[in-house]
C-alpha cells in the first residue's frame, strides 16, 4: 500500500490544493457545479469562478478573447461571429461565458436566446431587442431548426436570417448591434449548403473554430479528473477521508478513463463521464473497504473475474459473420474446467445454436472455448500451457498494464496457423477500484465500466469462425463463398485491431491479423488457406486507408489513426451496407489475386 501512495503522492498533493481553493465556495454551489458538468449544463454562476473551475480554458479562454476584441473594435455593432464547435465542445459554456464578460465590459447590452422550433423565431429575437444602446444577441441551438430545413421548410431560418441582418446591418443609420451564432458543425455545413442562407447569414460573418486536438482533450480530461475528486474533497469532510484512503486506486482510473475518452468524445462527453464515476464510487465504497497490496492482486482479481463470469457474464448471445451469412449463438460459461495434454483451464464456455428470433437456446453444442484467466503479461514468455490448451478454442483473460499494441501482436502471432486463440485484455485500475465496492456492486461496477460486453461477443465470434465455416461446408460451400467469407472474416478482425489502436497500428500487426483470419477460415473448412503475396495483403491495407480508417506513417510500420478514422470505424460497424462494401473490395481483392483450391 504505501508503494501505491508514494507512485500517487505527487498528484493527491495537487488535489489536495485545489480542494483547499474550492472549499470558498458553499457545498450547495459546489453539488450544483457538479450537477451542471453530469447534466452537459453550463454552469450558471460569476465569470471568475467559472474560469477558475471550467477545464480547457485556454481554448474557451482564447475565443471569448477574440470574440470580445472584434465586438469592441467595431463599438458592439454590426459584427457577426459564428462560433462552430461539435457537441459537447463548450459552445454553450462559451455563449454564458461572453454573457457574462460583455455585461461587466458595461459598453454593451447582451441577450442570450435559445432557439425552439415550436417558437415563433421572428418574435422571440424580436422581444429581445427592447434596449437602449447596442444589443448583443447571442444564438444558442440553431440545429432545433434544421429538420425543417430538410423536409424543405425554410421560413423559421429566413426568419433567422431577417433578424440578423437588421440587427448588424444599419441602411443609413448605425447598426442595432451585433450577433453571435452557436453552431454546431453540421449546422454550419447545412447552411453552407444553401446558396441563399449561406448569403445571408454567414457571408459577413467571422468564424472561430471551438475544437480541441486529441492531446489537448487528453490534458484538459486530466485535468477534470483532479478537478471532480478535488470539488469531492472540498464538498464534505466525509468525502475528503474518503478519497484519501481510495486515491490510489481511483484517481488512476479517472486518468485512464479521460485519456480514452479523449480519443472520441468532446471535452463535455469527457467531464460527464468522470463525474458520474467519481459519484458512483463514492456512494459504493464498503466502510472497511482497503487497497490491495500488490502481493495480494493476482489471486484476488482472477478470482474476481470467475465470480464475475459465473454471475454477470453466464450467458449471451453473439453471431458470426460469414460473407451475407450471419450465424447466430450463444455462449454459457461453465466454472467446469478444461483438461488438455496435461494443462487445466480456470473454466469454459458451452457454444449453442440459437434462435436470435425466439431468443431460444438451440439444442445443438457447437463447441467449448476453453477459459483461461492471467493477470499480469508474464503467460507471454512461457506458453506452453496456453499452447497445451489449444486443443480446443482458446479464450485468454489478461488483466494487465502491459502495451496494447504488444499484447494485439501476440494474439496475431498466436493466430497464425488458424489457432483458435482470442485475447480479452482488462484494465488491472478497473479491478482495483471494483474491489474497494460493496458486493453486488461490485459485479455490476466491472460490467458497466469494463470492456467485456462490448469485447467478449467479438473474441467469441473469432474464436468460432471455423467452427461456422463446418455448419456451412456442411450445407455446401462453394470456392467463391469460401472466399467471401474469409474476406468478411479478414475485415471483423481489422475492426477489431483498429478499435484496440489508441494512436497507431503496427502494420506487422494488421498483416498478422489477415493470415490469421485467412488461416481460421480454410481450417474450418478442412484446407489449407492459399498463400497470400505481400502484394495482395499490401491492398488489403489499402483499402483501409481509401475508407479514411488511417494514414501511413512516415516510416511505412504503422497505420495512424486519428479522431475522424475512429468515428469512421464507428461508422463501418453500424452501418451493415458499407461494412458489405468494404468486404466485396476485399473479396475481390483476394479473388484477383490468386487461384482458389477447391474445397
């Protein structure tokens, strides 16, 4: 325990700080302060405490300085700023934020209005322009107005678009004032796609991009981290003993949630998520709940992980993807261990058919994944039990610290040779937080915290490709469909590479992950795979990058990947139509590039 103090005795000084600093500030504007960030809510409150809580402030901070600077020059009259950000990058935060500002700067009168589609917008702007001096307006929600824009309606926006140009447009007379738009991006790309309102609304205006690159969300979601526990600490006596004794375990979790979240949410996304962590474990945490010394984790986690498998995991359904074939399962784990040449796993899964329509368990058994359960990276030096194991479909849990991007090597490399091996990889802070909870708790904590829900389906649907291929064979199974399942094999396991990536993918890696893919279907059809040139698995990555999936590093190792390559991940797994796309470029690929042997 006091190692695990000292590796974070640096950071709780800082907390610590920062709690003292929030401990102005009633507990009721604090708990409101964290409602806002959990609800998505701008905070409501003066301008320097705002700026003292809010994180990203150096983007936030820099706009509304920017934005400022143009009105003031202009003498608050006839500008318009169009401040265009995603959802959940702080646009709203941002308009409060300049409400706030031009009314202390006291040379102007500021209006703040929400646009609603069941208004009339012509009035509700109008209303707000009953002041004397120069007016402000600042537009928040102009996306409430673009369903009608898409069903061909365009009066509430014209409507819009009247107001704004009398507003900051004086015909002889000085200007009534200035506008500020909110926009998200696909407001300002719907409006940019209408020549007339385009004209209208945004050709004299200045744009100011609210966004973030992917290493300032990682530094201003650390930054939230320390922020939340220390609003916590300053909140109530009760809650500062609390995070004392747990900050070990927590505050690395909080950390490691806002860096991976960074990858693909905005800065809001972010905060909400750890705030609604941070209160989840503290309502959660057992009275005699205390931190696990680092001689004791090993057995307590494995053991944790067979009680999670055996009462939250027992059973769910997953499918398997052949070409336009979709084979439907259910996997029951069994505590029943597996013996193999020797080696014994720590449990099993029994795979059924199943009715996906019904939601009946089938009665045939299609197969057992043999369960074993590591924690730490040690297993990958030794294998012999692991291979031992391999008798039957292999599922490998390991709870471990260890690189990502290692670990996706060695589960390719164990592939290789259609192996029905699978690599499950937990977060060992994920573990350490759950055991400090209550019970049940507990269980439920590593269900909706951890990845095994979302992962498990997926290293199953792999392990049982060959398994999938035999019950087609059986039915007939052509060379072509051979083909066209190894290649909707090859791209379910590039996905999944793809979405264990953080920044890049070793190339060897995704190579690794096709042979094996390839492998994994010719065994379940009893043949061997036809041998692969470099020039055909050189296409294959290809195709990759066409989709938007990533870029070639400068050194030609790795695939980088970037904030709009994961939305676009995203994009290929929900939308069934591209995913067949992609996988009919690949089938032809594959079928071009060799002669298939006949099956």
């Amino acid at each position: 325990m006091s190692e695990l103090y000292s590796e974070y005795w640096p950071t709780l000084k800082e907390v610590r700080e920062l709690a003292e600093r929030f401990r102005r500030y009633r507990p009721t504007t604090i708990r409101e302060i964290l409602s806002c960030w959990a609800d998505r809510r701008p905070i409501e409150a003066p301008l320097s405490m705002i700026k003292d809580l809010f994180v990203g402030t150096g983007s936030l901070g820099g706009t509304m300085d920017l934005v400022l600077s143009h009105l003031s020059d202009r003498d608050w009259r006839g500008f318009i700023a169009r401040i265009v950000g995603e959802y959940g990058s702080g646009k709203t935060q941002l308009g409060r934020l300049l409400l706030r500002a031009i009314r202390e700067e006291g040379e102007a009168e500021p209006r703040f209005v929400t646009l609603d589609p069941l208004t009339d917008v012509r009035d509700l702007l109008v209303e707000k322009l009953d002041v004397e001096g120069p007016v402000v307006l600042i537009i928040d929600e102009v996306d409430q107005l673009l369903r009608d824009l898409e069903r061909g309606r365009r009066e509430k926006l014209e409507d819009l678009a009247d107001v704004v140009r009398w507003v900051t447009e004086g015909h002889g007379s000085p200007p009534r004032g200035s506008v500020i738009l909110l926009l998200s991006k696909r407001a300002q790309e719907a409006l940019m796609s209408d020549r007339a309102l385009a004209n209208r609304l945004l050709e004299r205006s200045r744009m100011f991009k609210l966004s973030m690159s992917d290493e300032e969300r990682e530094r201003a979601g650390v930054e939230a981290a320390k922020k939340i526990l220390a609003l916590w600490m300053a909140y109530s006596p009760e809650y500062a003993s609390l995070i004392e004794r747990i900050f070990p375990a927590l505050y690395p979790l909080m950390e490691k949630v806002a860096k991976d979240l960074a990858l693909t949410r905005e800065i809001g996304g972010i905060v909400k998520n750890l705030v609604d962590l941070s209160e989840e474990v503290l309502r959660s945490v057992r009275e005699d709940a205390t931190l696990l010394s680092r001689v004791e984790e090993g057995s307590v986690v494995e053991e944790m992980v067979r009680e999670f498998l055996t009462r939250e995991m027992r059973s769910f359904p997953f499918k398997v993807r052949l070409g336009d074939e979709v084979r439907d399962y259910i996997a029951v784990f069994s505590p029943e261990r597996l013996s193999a040449q020797g080696a014994v796993s720590d449990g099993q899964f029994l795979v059924w058919t199943y009715d996906a329509n019904a939601g009946r368990k089938g009665d045939v058994l299609v197969g057992r994944v043999a369960v074993e359960i590591k924690f730490g990276d040690y297993w990958v030096r030794g294998r012999d039990q692991i291979i031992r194991l391999l008798e039957n479909p292999l599922l490998v849990i390991s709870v471990t610290d260890a690189d990502l991007e290692e670990m996706a090597e060695v589960e390719a490399e164990m592939r290789r040779g259609g192996r029905p091996f699978a690599l499950l990889t937990a977060d060992p802070d994920l573990f350490r937080v759950a055991y400090l909870l209550e019970g049940e708790r507990a269980l439920t904590f590593l269900r909706e915290r951890g990845n095994f829900e979302r992962d498990m389906p997926e290293v199953l649907s792999q392990l049982m490709v060959p398994a999938a291929v035999r019950q087609v064979k059986s039915e007939g199974l052509s060379e072509d469909k051979l083909l066209r399942q190894a290649a909707s094999s090859i791209l379910s396991s590039l996905i999944r590479e793809l979405k264990r990536a953080k920044t890049s993918k070793r190339i060897n890696t995704l190579i690794n992950a096709i042979v094996a893919s390839m492998d994994s279907v010719y065994a379940g059809a009893g043949t061997n795979p036809p041998a692969m040139g470099s020039g055909t698995i050189n296409m294959i990555i290809r195709v990759l990058i066409r989709e938007g999936l990533g870029r070639l590093s400068e050194s030609g190792k790795s695939l980088m990947l970037n904030r709009e390559a994961r939305l676009i991940l995203e994009e290929i797994e929900r939308d069934d139509k591209r995913r067949r796309d992609v996988e009919l470029v690949i089938y032809d690929i594959l079928s071009r590039s060799r002669e298939v042997p006949t099956v």
